[in-house]
C-alpha cells in the first residue's frame, strides 16, 4: 500500500544494536528482544558520540556476547490470547559453547505468532456509472477474502555471533542476525460494521526483512579502550 519512497527528515533519536546504527527513514526496526544484555536510553544531544539523527537522544540494543569460559544454554516458551481472537505463542532459546580456550559461539533462534483479532465481514459495493447511462451499475463483494481474526503476525529469525580473545586486550567478534515479519489483514477497524471489524475486498500483507552483518574489534592502547565497528545492513 506505500509508495517505497523513504525520503523525508531523518529522525531525531538514534538506534543503534550493539555498535552499528540502524536508524531508518519513518520508522525503526522491530527487533526482537531476546537474549539482550541491556537496553542503553541516552539522553540527546548525543551527536558528538553517536553521530546524525542524535540531537533527542540514543537507543542502544546491546546483545549477549559468545563467553569462551563457559556452556550455557537456555530456552523461553509462552502462549497469548487477545479477547476473542486467536491464540498465539512464542518459542525462544540460545546456547553459548565454548570451542577453545579463548573463543566461543553463541546461537540464538526465535519463533513468534500473535494471533488475529480483526474480523472480515462480507460486504458489497455498488458502482454506477453516471454517463452514458446512470442506470447501469456494477456490484461486487468480499467473499473470497471473509474470515475471522484475519490479521495474525508471524515473526523468527536468529542471531549467531563468535568471540576470539586474540591476547589478555584484543578481541574479535563478528555476528550475523537475520529477522523476518509478516503481517496479514488491517489493524484499524470500522465502527459502522461492528467492533474489530471491517469490509476489506483486496489482500492487506506487510513483509519485513532485514538482516546486519557486523565485525567488532576492541583492545587497548596505552590507557585508551578502543572499539571499531563495521558491517553491513
């Protein structure tokens, strides 16, 4: 339903997860929140550390690192219901194994579905045309597309990232994430067709994908901690 054009004013609070910047043109991403070893809110202006779309301030997601001294593992399960709508659950879990004295990788996987909630009613429209003849009309309706709860929400993805301790000050950690959202009916309803309800006759979809691809190296220098950060996203 949009044009795909993202240009407009940048943002005034910049998102970060873990030292790269994903802040976006009218929106920011969704990112799931599992495994995260904190959630930094900086207050602005932050434009002197953190650069363009700084002035109100700083978000940083700051993810679990691989830890080389131990074998962790875990996982995370819930069911949810909205109302009358349909059920919903999520599945998460992670495990950090050591593979040498000095590195480790660390896995997180996740599965979520909210269930629907918005109702599709049948309805029709009558189109007539006024020229040449105001008699002739056309009416079609929303049948093929009539269903209860028909705005669920599926998101999964995962995280893999592998840490190395090159010496007692240098580390070496690159980690790829990957996520994907999809999301079927609307959101808003009508109130002239009954509450959480609507007459849609055309599909209503949003797919969101994204993945980064990161590389940190941090070390010391003297008294100096010094991190660098590059990837793609």
């Amino acid at each position: 339903g949009g044009d795909g054009n993202h240009s407009g004013s940048l943002p005034s609070v910049g998102v970060y997860l873990d030292e790269q910047p994903v802040t976006t043109i009218g929106g920011n991403l969704d990112v799931h929140i599992y495994d995260i070893a904190r959630v930094e809110a900086l207050a602005g202006p932050q434009g002197t550390l953190f650069g363009a779309s700084s002035m109100s301030g700083t978000l940083r997601i700051i993810t679990n690192k691989p830890d080389p001294t131990k074998f962790e593992a875990g996982y995370d399960a819930s069911l949810t219901k909205y109302g009358k709508g349909d059920p919903g659950g999520s599945l998460e879990g992670f495990v950090n194994f050591p593979i040498a004295e000095n590195a480790a990788i660390r896995l997180v996987g996740y599965y979520q579905k909210d269930g629907g909630y918005i109702d599709n009613l049948y309805g029709e429209r009558t189109y007539t045309l006024d020229q040449p003849d105001p008699e002739i009309s056309k009416t079609i309706n929303n049948a093929a597309l009539v269903k209860d709860n028909f705005n669920p929400v599926t998101s999964y993805g995962g995280r893999a990232a592998l840490k190395v301790d090159l010496d007692e000050d240098w580390t070496v950690t690159p980690q790829f994430i990957y996520q994907k959202q999809e999301a079927k009916g609307a959101f808003l309803f009508d109130p002239r067709v009954g509450d959480l309800a609507v007459h849609d006759f055309s599909p209503s979809y949003n797919n969101d994908e994204w993945w980064q691809a990161a590389l940190t190296i941090e070390g010391k220098i003297g008294n100096w901690d010094l991190v660098y950060s590059g990837g793609y996203f």
